[in-house]
C-alpha cells in the first residue's frame, strides 16, 4: 500500500517559518527531495512521513522546542493553502470547522479531524492514524496551533478555549503551552484536540467575504472526486477504525454499510491497494497497542483487552508476529523510547 501522503503546500508556511529564525530551510527541503518551488505546487504530494520529520528537523535548527506552536501562531490565511481560505470564509464558525474538517482530508492522507458539537462543547481533533509515524509532536502542536489562530482570526480574537489535550508528553515550558491557548492544557491524552463553548459557533466571520465559501468549496469537492477511489476507500476505513472505540471495532459488515458498499466491493478496492480488512484491523489493533504500550504501565492484559482480544496469548502472538517481537520487549527496547 502506498504510504500515505500530504500536500507540499503545508511546507510552505513552515519552510518561512524556518527562515524567520535566521537559517535558511533548503537543506532540509533536500533531505526529503524538495526544492522551494515545489512548495507552491498545488498537485505536489509529499510523504507523510517526510512532512513530519522535516518539522521535528526544522526545530532542531530552530533550537526551538515549541517551534511548532510558534509557527500555529504565525498562520494566515495562505498557510495551509486553499483549506485556509475556506475556514475564514465561512458565513459561521460552526460552518467553517466543518467544512474545514470534510476537505483536510483532500490534502493530507492517513490523519483523523474531527468536529464534535455536544449541549455544552465544541471540540475539534486532529491525529495521525498511523502510530508508527513516532516524530510528530511538532506536527501536533502545529496542527492545534494553527486551527486555533485561524479560529481566532475568524471570530476577530472574539475566541476563548475551554482546555486543550496532546497525545504527548510536555516538552519544554508549560506556560508557553498555557500562555498562548489561554486555558489548561492536559498531555499524555488519548489524541490532540481543543474544545470551546458552542455559543462562539453561530457568530459570522470577521476576515474573508462568505461569497468566496462556496467556490472554494466547489474547487476542494472536485479535487476530492479526483481522487484515486481506492485509496479514499482506505482512508475512509481508517477514519472508522479511529472513531470506534478501540476494544469493540466495526465489523467488515458495518464499514461496509457505513461505505455504501458490499463486503466484497470494499475488498476488491483493498486489494487494489494492496491491503485487506483483516490488515487494516490489525494495523489498527497494533498501532493502538504500541502506543499503550509506550505511554505507560498497563498489564499486557488490559492492553489485550483494550484492543479487542479476549485473552492475553492471542494479542501476544499477534503483536509478535507484527513487530517481530513480544510487547514486554518493546515496552522496555527501542519502542518505549521512539
């Protein structure tokens, strides 16, 4: 299955950010095979994988641990391409949440966003599906970082959160953290996400004419249908593996009927991708697992459970089949510390 990829358009705003640090951004553009002028190239995929190490690189030059949450603090609306310019020109904030997370996934593959409106809360999440992508902090924070500016943009700084969570440890100066989202922010959580009050989501925006939504919109829907069927198809199974709650999974019957498809129409697509259901759960299952693993100290039998195997051997045969060794052994080699 090819690896899932980005649009080299989000460099663009990073690769600047590099450069307002005084060091100039070409070297690691190199080391991922991209030159400058490929960054403005609307059709240019990059590797995911790339994209999240050249931002994990460009902190090491930076010499900034928070260089993600700087950059999340210098966004506009060009620095995430068209995506941006759908957000701020929304009619609501309700509307550009959700159609900002509908269309993310046009130009970023393999990564969870998600707009949540409940009696009280908004939240919006973001998360990188695949839990073998390790250096992806900076990506989080940024990701956060830069919804919340343009949020703020949107609502003319009218936009107060109510807390904010990382999937990741705290690195660095908690009031750097606390200072700019102006609220508590909580670590080692289940994924990244903010939340605020849903009073904010009916106020109009204040940035970009709401005539421009639609058009922007029409543009990203064609980009969209453009894509390769296949591997929406992935993406979109992935998106409900996440969704679900780790221990109990959707069935192939129910992904299916959540597609519109048959069981066998959803197969035959994964096999032109070179996957299978039964790799795309395991994956998943595994993924979960390793991350559990790392992040604290649970009993291998909760962590079975946790990921839908009703007894210890069976996880402990799988995940050892998956990673070519025993989940003891991971917590305590080279897993628990990536």
């Amino acid at each position: 299955m090819p690896d899932p990829s980005i649009s080299a358009q989000f460099l663009r705003h990073v690769a600047n950010c590099v450069e307002l640090t005084g060091r100039a951004p070409d070297g690691l553009l190199a080391n991922i095979g991209l030159t400058r002028g490929e960054l403005d190239d609307p059709e240019r995929l990059i590797r995911l994988a790339d994209f999240l190490s050249f931002f994990e690189d460009a902190a090491v030059l930076a010499r900034n641990p928070h260089f993600g949450l700087h950059a999340g603090r210098l966004a506009g609306s060009d620095s995430l391409g068209p995506l941006s310019f759908l957000f701020l020109s929304a009619p609501t904030l309700r509307q550009a949440f959700a159609s900002f997370t509908r269309y993310l996934g046009t130009m970023q593959q393999a990564s969870r966003n998600a707009f949540r409106e409940g009696t009280r809360w908004a939240t919006f999440e973001y998360r990188v599906l695949d839990e073998g992508l390790t250096r992806r902090r900076q990506d989080a924070e940024y990701s956060l970082g830069a919804t919340y500016s343009l949020a703020r943009q949107f609502t003319a700084g009218a936009l107060t959160l109510a807390d904010v969570r990382f999937e990741h440890e705290m690195v660095g100066d908690y009031a750097r953290y606390r200072d700019y989202f102006g609220c508590e922010v909580f670590f080692d959580q289940p994924g990244n996400s903010f939340s605020f009050e849903i009073a904010y989501l009916d106020l109009a925006g204040k940035a970009l004419s709401p005539a421009l939504h639609p058009i922007i919109e029409d543009h990203l829907r064609h980009r969209a249908h453009g894509a390769e069927p296949a591997g929406r198809v992935v993406a979109q199974i992935q998106a409900m593996l996440a969704a679900a709650p780790s221990d109990t999974p959707p069935s192939l019957h129910d992904v299916a009927r959540g597609l519109g498809m048959s069981p066998a129409s959803v197969g035959r697509h994964l096999k032109a991708q070179g996957t299978s259901w039964r790799s795309l759960l395991t994956q998943h299952r595994m993924a979960i697992a390793a991350r559990l693993l790392r992040q604290g100290r649970r009993d291998i039998a909760d962590i079975a459970l946790a990921v839908g195997y009703s007894e210890s051997a069976s996880f402990i045969r799988a995940f050892a089949r998956h990673f070519g060794t025993t989940p003891l052994r991971y917590r305590s080699g080279a897993g628990a510390n990536s």
